[in-house]
C-alpha cells in the first residue's frame, strides 16, 4: 500500500513538472507573439479595403453593423452597401488584369471577399453575382471578354445566373426553358426561379434547352444584356421572402417567345451544361470565403461577450468550458482557412483537379462553420437570439444567413455525390503514384501552399469535368507525414509539441489505411453512389483532404508566418479535433495547447486582427474600441 502510494506521489510529481513545462512553453511562445512576419503581398489589397469600409461597428460608417441591420429588418435592398464597393473599385477585381483588370488570383480575390462579407453576407452575397463573369472568362469568344470587361469596369451591370427551375433545382437536365433557332439567333421561353438579383441585374447568364434530347448536349448557355431585349418578351417574377439574406433581391425572369441575338451564345451549341460545371468549379471553391467571413463576425461577437461579461467572480472568458467552445471555434476557423487558402491558390496550379477539389472545399467548409456557429451561440446565450443591442444583433443575422452558403452551387448532397462517383479512381491513382516520386507533383504542392510563391496566370480553359483520380493535395500525403518525421526541434517547434505531431501523423495514416479499406469494402459489396454509406465515405474523405491541407500549410509556411503557426499546438489539436473516431487511438494531449489556441484567440481579438493563418489588421474606431470593453459588465 505504501509503495502504490509512493509510485503514485512520484507520477503526479512527473505530471505536475510536464505541466509546468507545457505552461512555460506556452508562455515562451505568447512572449514571442510579435516575431517579425510580414503580410503577403496578395493581402495587402484586403488591408486595403478593410481601411477604406472602417470599422463596422462605427455606425458612421456606410457598411457598419448598425446599417446593416436596419436594412435586414426593413428587407431592403443593400444598394448603399453596393455603391460602397463599387466607390472602392471591388468590380476591378472581377476583370483578370490581361482585360485591364485588377484580378491576379483567387486567393487575393478570396481574401477581399471576406473583408466585405465579415460585415454583411447580404452585400456580398448581391455583389458577388459579378463573379458569374467566370462563364465568359472561361467559355467565351475574345469579342466576349473584351465587351464584358467593358461592362464590369464602367458601369453597375453585374451578372446573375439564371440555371434553376422551380419544378427541377438542381437538375438541370431536366430544365424546360427552350431556345428554338431563328433568323438573327433565338427564340427564348421559360421561367427561372429562384434567382439572386434577376430583377436588378442588367445581364443574365440563361442555361436553356437547344435539343429535345435529354443528356448533357442538350443545353447551351446564352448570356443576354436586358437593354438589347425586348420588354414586352420577358418580365420579371415576385421577390420571394426568405429567412436569412432579407435584403437580397431573390426573385426570377420569364420569357416569352423573347428574341435573343446570336452572338449573346456563350461557347458552341450543346456546351451550356459544360461550361455551367466549369464554372461552377471556381464559384463553390470561393463560397468557402463567405462561411469564413461569418464565422469571423460570430466568433468576434461572442467573444465581446464573452471577455465584458462578468459572471461568478470572472468573465464568461474565465470560465474553462466556454473558453473551450471558443478556442474549438478559432480551430475550425484555421482548419476551414488552410483549406479553402489552398484550394484558392489551387486554383492556378492543379486546375485540371477541380472538379474533386472544388465539391470536397464546398461540402467541408460551409458544414464545419455552420456547426461551429451554432455552438457559438451556447455561449452567447440568450444575446445570440436578439435582435438588437449586443453588436446591434449581428450574430442572429450571420447564424440566419450564413446557414444558406451550403446551399449555393451545389448543395451539399450535390456536392457529397459528386464525390463518391470519383472516390475508387481516386483510391486507384494514389496507390499508383504514392510509389513514385512525382516531381512535377512536389512542385505544384510547392506553390500552392508556400504562400510567399508566385501563382501562375489562372487557365480556366483546364478545367475539367473529371479529375481523372488526382488530388494532390491526398496524393502529396504521405511525403508530407514522411516531411514531418525529419523534422527536429528548434526555437520555433518545441520537442514536446514535435513529438505529439508525430503521433498525429501515425493516427493520420492508419486514418487513411481505414478509409481505403471501407472503400474497397463498399464497392465489392456493389455500393449505391447515393446510398448512405458512399456519402458517409466521401465526408470522410472530405475530412482527410483538410487534415493534410493543414499538415501541409504548416510545413510549407512554418518559418514565414507568425509565431503561433510556426509553434504547431494548433495543427496538433486541428488534427485531433478531424481525425476523431470512436475506435481511434490518439495521444493524450496537454491543457496547455488548448490554453495556447486560447490566447492567441484572445490576442488576435484584443488587436482587431482577422481569425485567420494570416490575421490582416482590421479597422477600429479607438473610440469606440474603448466603449466595447465595457459592454455588458454591469449587467445583471
């Protein structure tokens, strides 16, 4: 008895000392918060911005939260926010810089698009229907481009899309809109509904039956400017009530027998539903920057409760479980943003993958940060319900609309089944190549997750509709986890953390060995492409794509941004927090990496800095920034 007691004296001595040493490590690490990092250079565009929109919390300011949520309970359309942008210039960087344009890449453009939707969904939401100009950039003639640059850059006619029907939704095939051959171009009749900004847009891109067959050839595109219709044959359908993006102008357009020119045919006949994919390739890759924006405000605003509110002698801070679901909030945040950084810059580097890694971000990311939001609201308790009052209620409103991101372009049944028809070429291809060393594949990794790389001009002409079973991001796995166990200790990686990532390599792996084996299981037992197993498989896959984009954004960027990214306690917990599986076995992991997420969560809120791998510094109000920390502290 008294030697258990010993041995149980000496192992708690142990723990106490590792403890000690974790919450030093932790204190090293906060002391060195401030090394030198620089931003890159393709946000500095978005610091931009974020000064000239100032603080949304300045209700002076046109975008402020105040405005926005008068707009919202009034459902009035955000034309003031929408003026704000185009003052800025927002519609040159829809227009690539070759048409005389400001456009350079997805993951500058990604980055100003959460700066604008951090303050509204709704703005930003309306504004981005400009992005529909991709159809051009990817599927029109040079004549196209030139005149639709035009456009974009010296006037307010935005694009919208119209491809759904109200008795068919995401299946296009199915579409009954018609576009019957005349003299001069076409005869168009249909209706399209619902539809964002079909009754204020000035141009509509219109997918519409050219063939009475029903397959993929049947379809062409045509994009129609409205100043060249005539109004007697085509009107616009009521504005439809929705519960989140009030203000938006969701409504539909149906024509009549309505004449369209020839040259308003987007690619050849029959190429509509290809090019609608194409397309649809880089719009669901970018809806992940709008699930980041409004997570970022949500997790802003409870965290302005949480650290004013006093409650049982401390802030709601203070409390371990609270500061738990937040510091869980910001890793979702970091585990989304390497991702959807990665996928962004892919974008110009793997193009011809996308039609793996364009559904994977767009399922991923708006499910992940819908779920995080929702356990945010725990903790903002009652406030998260109001209208009103705490941030003029703008949690409630990025809960309500950020909840309708899943469903864009895609849903995320469309986007999970898309996925399982690609899962075993995809299994086939990376244990054929995993025995190679692929150089070409070591480079593209290369430059899309070094961030200090400079990416290629974006192709959209490579996009394609199959992958033909490549993903680098998976495929480029294992020489990650190989990359990760040659690493030793240094000023920046402490042994203690190294060791525990090297653990999560091995969960990582036997991770992915489990994957291909229910895979393998599931097709010889003849598995549906829809049943619920294959869906199952393809989250699961969606979860292993994000762990190695993050083991991969680290190891890539660990010695060029800042001190909390290079130290890893993130990426340890990142990884534990995706591979969790009842039957896994993982490490048991130190208090004081929760801790360390925590006050970096607190540091990056306290400075007015993005939730991101690259926190950007936000605009304050030195004013009002004051006035915020008392918020709540005195109430009951």
């Amino acid at each position: 008895m008294q030697t258990a007691r010993i041995e149980h004296t000496v192992a708690q001595d142990a723990q106490d000392a590792q403890d000690a040493q974790d919450a030093q490590d932790a204190q090293d690490a906060q002391d060195a918060q401030e090394r030198s990092w620089e931003l890159p250079l393709q946000y500095r565009a978005s610091e931009e911005l974020e000064r000239f929109l100032g603080d949304p919390n300045n209700p002076a300011n046109v975008i402020s939260f105040h405005n926005v949520m008068q707009w919202d309970e009034q459902e009035a359309f955000p034309q003031a926010a929408v003026d704000e942008l185009y003052r800025f210039g927002m519609n040159h960087y829809y227009v690539p810089a070759a048409y005389g344009g400001r456009f350079t890449s997805y993951e500058e453009f990604q980055s100003m698009a959460r700066v604008a939707a951090r303050r509204d969904l709704t703005t930003a939401i309306t504004y981005s229907t400009l992005i529909w100009s991709t159809l051009i950039w990817v599927g029109g003639n040079e004549q196209q481009k030139r005149h639709l640059a035009k456009v974009l850059r010296w006037t307010k006619d935005a694009p919208t899309l119209a491809y759904s029907e109200e008795q068919h939704g995401a299946d296009l095939v199915a579409n009954h809109t018609k576009a019957v051959k005349t003299e001069g171009g076409y005869r168009l009749s249909g209706e399209k509904w619902p539809i964002n900004r079909a009754t204020r847009s000035g141009l509509v891109a219109v997918l519409a039956k050219t063939s009475d067959a029903r397959d993929s050839r049947s379809l062409s595109l045509f994009m129609l400017e409205k100043r060249d219709l005539d109004p007697a044959q085509y009107s616009n359908l009521p504005r439809v009530k929705t519960l989140g993006l009030r203000g938006c102008d969701i409504s539909g357009i149906r024509f009549n027998d309505c004449l369209v020119p020839e040259s308003s045919r987007v690619g050849e006949v029959g190429e509509g539903l290809e090019l609608a994919l194409r397309a649809f390739q880089v719009t669901r890759t970018l809806c992940a920057g709008l699930s980041l924006a409004a997570v970022d405000t949500a997790l802003r605003s409870t965290m302005q409760f949480a650290v004013n509110r006093r409650l049982y002698n401390g802030t709601v801070f203070d409390i371990p479980n609270a500061r738990r679901i937040l510091s869980d909030a910001f890793l979702d945040i970091l585990i989304c943003d390497c991702m959807a950084t990665a996928a962004a810059r892919g974008l110009h580097v793997s193009t011809e993958q996308f039609s793996v890694w364009s559904v994977v971000v767009k399922y991923f990311v708006p499910v992940t940060l819908e779920r995080t939001t929702q356990q945010l609201s725990v903790v903002l308790g009652a406030r998260h319900f109001i209208r009103e009052r705490h941030m003029s209620g703008i949690f409630q409103k990025m809960l309500r609309d950020g909840g309708v991101v899943s469903l864009f372009d895609g849903s995320t049944q469309v986007c999970l089944h898309a996925l399982g028809l690609q899962l075993r070429h995809l299994l086939k291809t990376r244990r054929r190549e995993q025995l190679t060393d692929d150089g070409a594949r070591r480079t593209r990794l290369t430059t899309v997750f070094s961030l200090d790389e400079t990416l290629p001009v974006f192709d959209g002409t490579k996009l394609d509709l199959f992958s033909r079973g490549h993903d680098d991001v998976m495929q480029g796995l294992v020489a990650a986890i190989n990359a990760l166990r040659a690493l030793q200790g240094d000023e920046a990686l402490g042994v203690t953390v190294l060791s525990h990532l090297k653990q999560m390599a091995g969960v990582l792996e036997q991770a992915l060995r489990d994957f291909d084996s229910a895979l393998e299981a599931a097709a010889e037992a003849g598995q549906h492409p829809q049943s619920a197993l294959m869906f199952g498989l393809a989250s699961r896959y969606a979860q292993l794509h994000a762990a190695s984009a993050c083991l991969q954004m680290w190891l890539h960027n660990r010695d060029a941004l800042d001190a909390f990214f290079a130290g890893g306690e993130w990426l340890v917990l990142a990884l534990d927090r995706l591979l969790a599986q009842p039957q896994t076995q993982k490490p048991d992991l130190p208090d004081a990496y929760h801790q360390r997420v925590a006050q970096q969560l607190f540091y990056l809120f306290d400075e007015y800095r993005l939730f991101s791998i690259v926190p950007l510094a936000l605009a304050k109000t030195e004013s009002m920034a004051m006035n915020a920390k008392k918020e709540d502290r005195h109430e009951c």
